[in-house]
C-alpha cells in the first residue's frame, strides 16, 4: 500500500458499515473499473475488507494488488480479462454510515449536482482530449478517410456501450453492426446521434453521454441502464451508403 494522504480523523471502519469512497481500479496502463462517492456499498470480500481497515475518513492511498490472487468479480461485476501481473487501486475515503445514516444520505443525494461532478471527474481523469460537442463529449481515436455522415444516410455503425464504471453493457457482433438511417428519430440514442454527426467513414471515437442525452430519467426500456445514468460509447463508422437523392 501506498498512502497518499491521510486524516487525522478516528473515523475508522466498523464490520457491517456501509462506504462512501471513490475507487479505481488501473492494470497499470487502463481504467478497469471506477466507482464514485454516492454509490455506496458494503465490502464483501476478504480483500475489501483488508483494504477499508487500513483506512480512516479523509484518507486516500493506492493498493498494489497480486493479479494473481484477484477475484475477477469485483464488486459481483465481472471485469474485461486481466492481463498485467499487478493491478492498482486507487481509494478515496469520504464517510463510513450505519444504516440509517446511509439512507437518509441516499435520500437527500442530489442526482444532478452527482452527475456533473462524475462527469466532470471522469472526463480529467480518463479522457481529458474529449471536446464537448452539443451537450456530447467527444475524443476522435482514430480519424477515418472516407465519406462523412450526413442526414438521410444509411450507416453501418460497430459500437461498444459502457457504465462510467467501465462495466459493458451493450454491443454489436464482433463480425457485424447496426444498420440504421441516419437523422430518422428513435433508430439510436440522442447522443450518439449527435456525437457520428460529421464523422467519417473508418473513424472511430469514444464518447460520453449524459443521461439526458441518453436513457434519461427513466433509464432503459429493458432496465438494464437504472434511471438518470451517464454512459460511454466507443464508435466506429464501418459503411455509408448514401440514398439516390441525397
């Protein structure tokens, strides 16, 4: 463990408390999994629980952690596929609840205010190229060479959809893609039909919607995406077909 900083608050953490605290999770080139300060939780396993009684309110430090010895399902979520020998993890600790102290914080949680400041908070620390574009953030990966998307035309899009916690929750067939009319409503999301505005064929970007530009307040159809939830795209324009009269 490496301790960056620390409180001289006799905070500590109690069996059974529940957890405000950011954390991230690094292979020591990419974010693995990120996990902001409103989403509470209790430590479940052996190596949180390690982690959290070495901790007191306001401190923050980074763990060195064996790959080896790491279950995968971190936080019941399963991870992409480790391939680093040793992994970091970043905490950031903000406060330790009981229970009733941990429901009246959700309760008078703020879910704007929370959702500008994980934006903000995501876009510096993981993708600070992005440039903002009608309400899109917005990083070019790859520029591409060929034609570029305008309204009305038939576009092969590939895409990979991700909770800011770096989890997937959606994507094309690795052999395949969505083939829908460009700027016809309700074929994909707001943002993304904001964020392939002008791109060009071959290109490929990563992107980040807020969630009014995406599942909104109620959150998907299927419930897959829970309300009010921001989300990242990764884009790649594989085919525009352009109509006769466009």
């Amino acid at each position: 463990m490496q301790l960056l900083s620390f409180d001289e608050s006799e905070n500590s953490y109690k069996n059974n408390q529940y957890i405000s605290a950011t954390l991230q999770l690094f292979d020591g080139k990419n974010l693995l999994y990120s996990r902001f300060y409103h989403q509470t939780f209790k430590p479940e396993n052996e190596l949180l629980q390690q982690i959290f009684n070495n901790l007191t309110v306001g401190d923050s430090a980074i763990f060195f952690i064996d790959a080896t010895e790491f279950n995968s399902n971190f936080f019941e979520i399963k991870l992409p596929t480790i391939t680093s020998n040793q992994l970091f993890l970043y905490v950031k600790v903000y406060h330790y609840f009981d229970e009733k102290e941990n429901k009246h914080f959700l309760e008078n949680l703020d879910s704007d205010l929370i959702e500008y400041q994980y934006l903000d908070f995501y876009i510096k620390n993981v993708v600070p190229t992005a440039i903002k574009k009608n309400g899109v953030y917005v990083a070019i990966i790859e520029k591409g060479n060929g034609e570029t998307v305008k309204k009305n035309d038939i576009i092969q899009l590939k895409y990979k959809g991700y909770f800011l916690n770096h989890v997937l929750f959606d994507e094309t067939p690795e052999d395949g893609f969505l083939e829908f009319e460009y700027g016809t409503p309700n074929q994909v999301i707001r943002g993304i039909e904001i964020a392939i505005k002008d791109m060009k064929v071959g290109e490929k970007s990563k992107i980040i919607i807020p969630s009014h530009l995406a599942f909104g307040v109620g959150g998907s159809s299927t419930g897959r995406i829970p309300p009010a939830t921001p989300v990242m795209y990764e884009l790649e324009i594989v085919k525009i077909n352009k109509l006769k009269n466009n």
